[in-house]
C-alpha cells in the first residue's frame, strides 16, 4: 500500500470539504467580516453544520433524510443564508485564500499520512462510532435506529456522527476510509480554526509575529498536552488507576543502559490523561492519536465556531453585535449540546458571563470597593430587556435547534450529585440535587492538579498582571480564565450522576475539563506571544514559562511514537479501516459485505451480543444493521439500567440454544428478526448451539467457511 493510492479518495474527499467550504462562506462573512478573508477557515465548519441540520430536520419530520434531494436542498438553504440581505463586502486577499486552502489541504494530509500507519477501526469505542455512522447512513427516518438495541433509537448525542455521514455521503466514499478521513478533517479543522482564532486574537501585530503566535495558539490546542510529560524525566511508574507516586520521588535518569537494549519507555501516554485516579481528563493531542470519533471529538470544530463568534463579539472594539450573530450562536450551540452534551450549556454559561461583564465594564485589573459602588448604576440594566434581549435570541434559537433531537431523547444522567456529601444527608434528594453515600467521595490532590492545570495557571496569572495589554481581548480571556477555573473547580464539589460507580465523576470531569484545555490554550498562547513583544519586561516570567512550555509540547513525541510507530513509507497501510477485519474474520467479513451489498432498509439481524469494547456486536456495527442486543455497558447506560440489555442477551441465547422452535419463533416475531448470524463469536458464546435448529428457523442466504447467514422463516 502506498500513499498515492490513497491519494484519489483522499481528493475527492477534500474537494467535498471544498464545496461544503464554498457554500457556507457567504454565511461565514456575514458573521466573521472583519477577519481576513471574511473567515475563510471557519467556512468548511459553517457549510458542514449547515446541511447537516437541514438533514436533521427533514430526516426528523418523516422524510427518508439521506438523499441527494436533501443534502442539496440544505445546501441550497445554507448559501441562500449566506446571500439574504444583500452581499458581504468583504474584501478578498486571493493570493491569502489560496495559501489558506493549502494550509487546512496540508493539515489533511499530513494526519491523513500519520493516521494511514494505525488504520484499525477496532478497539476502544471505535465500533460505537462507526455503529452509529453506519446506522445513519442507512436511516428512513430520524432519530436513527440503535444498531446495538432493535426496534429503538439511539439514546444518544449523535449528530456529530451525521455530519461525518453527511461527508460520506457528498463524497461517495465508503465508511471503511471515511471513518478515518474524518479523524484527519477533525485535526485539519481543530488546527486551522484554532490559527484563525489566534490570528484575529493578535490583532495588530505584524504579519511574521501574528502568523507564528497563531501557529503556537494551534498547536497548543491541538497537539499539546499538560505538565505530566515531566514523569518521563524520572524511572515512571506502572499503571494508571492506582495512585501514582510524586515525581519527585522518582527523579531519575531513566536511558540507562539496560532501558536502552531492551527499548523499555519509562512515559506511557495515556497517563497524561487518567492521573487523578479514578477520573479522566482528556485532551484533543490525546483523541487525535487514540482515533475514537466520539462526540468529544465531533464537536471540537462547532466549539471552535463558538469560540470564534465569542472572540468576534466580545474580542475587540465594536459598536454594535448583529442579531444574526446571536442567532448563529444559538444554532452552534444546539448543534454542540447534540453532538457532546455538555459543550452547549458551558457556551450559553460563558456566553452570559461575557454579557454580565460588559454590561458592568469593570476593570480586569483591579476590583475595589470605591469601583463597585461607582457601577452600581449598571444593575439597572438588569432589568432592562435590551440587556436580556441578546440571550433570549440565543435560548430560543438553542431550543429551536435541539428540539428535533430532544423530543426523542431520554436522559440517562439522573442529577447532580454532591461529591462527599454529608453523613446526614446520604441517601437524600432534593430536586435534581442528590446526596449519595458517603463513599462517594474523591477529591483532587492539589500538587496533581498542578500538573495538569499549572501551565495554564502561570499563563493566566501573567495575562492578568500584564497592565499595558488592557483591552477587550485580555477582558475577554480573562473571563475565559475565571470561568475555567469554575469549570476545574466544579468536579470537586457535584458531578452528573451516571451508571459508573468508581468512576462517578469521570465524565463530569473530563468533559469540563476537555472545554478548559481549549479555552486555556488559546489564553496561553496569547499570553506567551504578548510577553515575547516586550522581552525585557517580562523576560523573568519567559524564562519560567520555558521549561513548562517545553512540558507540554513534548506530548505529541511520546504519543504518536506510541500509537503509531515509525512513520515511513514501509510501515504505511493506508487509509482503509477494515483490513484487520479482513484478515482476522475473513468469513464474517464476507457476511459483512454481503448484508451491505443485498440487503436494503434496516432490517433486524440476530448475532451474538457480548460485553463492550469486545469483538462482539461485529455484523451490526459494520452494516448498520440493528441487533437484538448489543455492547453490555454501553446499552446499560443509554437504556437507564442494567435490566432492559440483560433481559434481551437472555432472549438472544435462548434462539441460539433454543430446545424448541417455539420458543426461538417467538423471540424472533417479537424483535422482527429477519437475518440470523451464526458464525464463530456465536459458537463460542453459546456453546448449545444447534445448527440444525438454525436450519429450521430459517433458510442460508450466506455461507463462508465458518459463518452463515439464515433468513429467518416463520
């Protein structure tokens, strides 16, 4: 495998990001008309989500969603928004467009290159993405089928995954590549946005200064990582849930002589992401190299979107925002909430606070008395409509947005919960608020959130006490820092109550956490670019700024050496996911390809269900194919509990080793079976099987050495 011959699908995809790029570009410079090129970068963003929500629109009110119809008809919405009103005049640097274009072409190739060396869409959540893609791309209707529960929906944030179906579709590239073309376009885009942000961030410098700050600003959001690198100075330690020791108590020099012949790496990646025990605190440089294209990841172009509209409306000196903006934001937003849940209610939050802070205009230098009695005036406006008129536009354009998505959907966090509640309030409930049992209790060590948040700390201390830098772009970050810290803070006292017991207040904190990385690298980077034009003013905080800086821009040696190996054109496998599958299952493979080649709609099939991050569930999740039972824990917590999947995978073996063709017929006309699956995973699950029971319940369709596929017959 080489990479030209990847290079054609790789073409029609970027050319796909191109047009969807050119269609949402009248809308992007109606928003964005004082950055260069009326926000040319942010386009590819705006045009995706654009003909994504009108998929999500139509697909929701009955209509058969992936078409050519549709997705045309959305495009043609998209660019009239863009066109009502009259034209933008922006002015356009073409030469700069065109360098523009090669630059998100280059950061496309170049993870598109890194990736193609680890292709597998096997292993951690990779089945639940493509699942879930996979189902989309086949659905009547929305909200799709759950390939993984017949006969429901997915209960899930799921429309990231429609704007990567929404790209398969445009470009006529099969999933088994676009799965991880989407990776690629997600790094493209997280860079190249966050540059964009950095550049009008940096305003006024000159054009060598601004473009290199912008470079530093992208690559801390999307490669850096955090202060936890400084373990691979010291002997390291093994494993990531047990506490692990301060390095100082292990600083030594790890390249010994026996490290060196036997390879042994003392820094394994992934603890920079699973330090505080029993938590997780994630990092785009970490999705980027792990390759899940969950909703975290999913959403980091729409929070770029809503970071930039941010650093547009509250960033420099304006007279007045246009409530297109407000709406545009509300819309972004929406698509954010369903996409990764909690990205949408943290920007409406910052949002408000942003509007609270310029409603009240006080210094980010110093708050004293004498100042807050001298603004008391401004409560005033507090009951003034024109004060909340803005964030009514934006809440009712979020609800507008969410609403197709939440008539269907069930949630599965049942509250805030309070961290290390009080012996007499245990067990108790008040509203949303719940106080579990005492042993619900962790907190963070203070020298571990140093190592992760200590950078960002330093660079916002340095922001705050740089008085020559006053203006809206330092009041702005400034209220990014606070409201960060609130976010950082917040684990430590409540956390969203889900089905994981040890683990309780890991996904509070890693989704929190995940918006403070970026928000606080873009902070950093600002603030880094600003002490260098005034070296001899701060040349003592550069000097310690440069061992952290170092830190945390190591992370991406360790990681993708780790994932991916040496990156030559000998350890190249390309861009197509699904060649594990071909040589480790060769027959289900072949059920695989037939299923997709024959058969339409989404019919349910019956194969074996088995535990999550496994190889089982494998047919559903490469058709799109709903099953009767899928993934254990996964369906636990979409479903609210562990009964409704443990009760289906008993009604699962009790077909495949059935006594008695009654009883299978009656599971089979209960979830509408019409395909069995019975192939090695199936033998192995259910020992009883009996082959001649399949032959009575249905007639063979497919056969391969190994697996057949029986429709069913009753």
């Amino acid at each position: 495998m080489s990479f030209g011959t990847d290079l054609p699908i790789i073409l029609r995809w970027w050319l796909t990001l191109v047009a969807l790029g050119w269609i949402g570009w009248p809308l992007t410079k109606k928003i964005f008309g004082g950055w260069d090129n009326g926000g040319y970068l942010l386009s590819k963003a705006v045009g995706t989500l654009g003909v994504s929500l009108v998929v999500l629109v139509v697909g929701t009110l009955g209509s058969k969603p992936m078409t050519w119809p549709v997705i045309l008809g959305g495009a043609a919405v998209v660019a009239a928004a863009g066109w009502m009103g009259g034209k933008n005049k922006s002015k356009i640097d073409w030469k700069k467009l065109v360098v523009e274009e090669l630059f998100f072409a280059g950061l496309l190739l170049a993870w598109t290159w890194v990736k193609a060396h680890e292709p597998t869409i096997n292993g951690l959540e990779k089945f639940m993405d493509f699942g879930f893609t996979q189902s989309i791309l086949r659905s009547q209707r929305f909200p799709p089928a759950d390939m993984w529960f017949a006969g429901e929906s997915i209960n899930y944030y799921y429309f990231g995954h429609l704007m990567m179906a929404v790209l398969a579709k445009v470009s006529g590239v099969s999933l088994a590549y676009a799965f991880n073309l989407m990776l690629a376009t997600l790094f493209a885009w997280c860079a190249s946005m966050s540059f964009a942000v950095g550049r009008q961030l940096l305003g006024k410098m000159p054009g060598v200064g601004k473009v290199g700050g912008a470079v530093l600003i992208a690559f801390l959001v999307t490669l850096s990582g955090n202060l936890q690198t400084i373990y691979a100075f010291t002997k390291g330690y093994a494993g990531s849930e047990d506490n692990p020791p301060p390095f100082w108590e292990i600083m030594i020099n790890p390249l010994n002589s026996a490290q060196r012949k036997t390879g042994r790496e003392v820094y394994w990646y992934p603890n920079a992401t699973r330090f505080i025990p029993w938590t997780i605190h994630e990092f785009p440089g970490y999705s980027f190299v792990v390759s899940d294209i969950h909703g975290h990841v999913l959403s980091i172009p729409l929070v770029l979107l809503l970071v930039a509209m941010l650093v547009n409306m509250f960033g420099r000196e304006r007279e007045a925002i246009r409530r297109l903006e407000y709406v545009v934001y509300g819309v972004t937003a929406g698509a954010a909430f369903m996409t990764n849940a909690l990205d949408g209610p943290i920007y409406l939050g910052l949002l408000a606070l942003l509007f609270v802070t310029r409603n009240f205009q006080f210094s980010t230098s110093k708050l004293s008395v004498s100042r807050l009695a001298s603004n008391l005036q401004s409560i005033s406006k507090f009951i003034n409509f024109q004060f909340f008129k803005p964030l009514v536009i934006v809440i009712i354009a979020f609800g507008l947005t969410v609403l197709p998505f939440v008539r269907h959907f069930k949630p599965f966090v049942n509250g805030v919960a309070v961290n290390c509640p009080p012996a007499a309030l245990a067990g108790k409930t008040f509203g949303p608020i719940i106080f579990e049992e005492v042993e619900k209790c962790q907190k963070s060590p203070l020298w571990m959130m140093f190592i992760l948040w200590g950078f960002f700390l330093y660079c916002g201390l340095a922001l705050w006490r740089m008085k020559e830098e006053d203006g809206p772009a330092k009041t702005m970050l400034l209220v990014w820092a606070v409201f960060s810290l609130g976010l950082i803070i917040f684990p430590e006292f409540f956390y969203f109550k889900d089905i994981y017991p040890q683990h309780f207040r890991s996904n509070t904190m890693f989704k929190l956490g995940y918006q403070v990385f970026i928000m606080m690298s873009i902070l950093s980077g600002y603030t880094i670019v600003k002490a260098l034009t005034r070296v001899k003013t701060h040349m003592l905080w550069i000097l310690g700024a440069a061992p952290l800086l170092y830190l945390v821009t190591i992370y991406p040696t360790f990681s993708v050496k780790s994932y991916f190996g040496k990156l030559n054109q000998e350890r190249y496998q390309g861009v197509y996911g699904l060649g594990w599958m071909e040589q480790r299952y060769p027959d289900d493979f072949a059920a695989v390809n037939w299923l997709n080649n024959n058969v339409e709609g989404q019919p349910v099939i019956l194969e074996a269900n088995g535990d999550s991050y496994t190889d089982y569930d494998r047919i559903s999740t490469f058709t799109g194919l709903p099953t009767v039972a899928g993934w254990t824990v996964h369906e636990w917590l979409w479903r609210g509990g562990y009964g409704p999947i443990s009760a289906r995978a008993e009604e699962v073996r009790q077909v495949y080793e059935a006594a008695d063709a009654a009883a299978a017929k009656a599971v089979l006309t209960k979830y509408r079976v019409e395909y069995m699956v019975v192939g090695d995973m199936e033998r192995q699950k259910y020992p009883g099987l009996d082959e001649k029971m399949m032959q009575i319940l249905g007639q063979i369709v497919f056969t391969s050495p190994s697996t057949t596929v029986y429709k069913v017959v009753i």
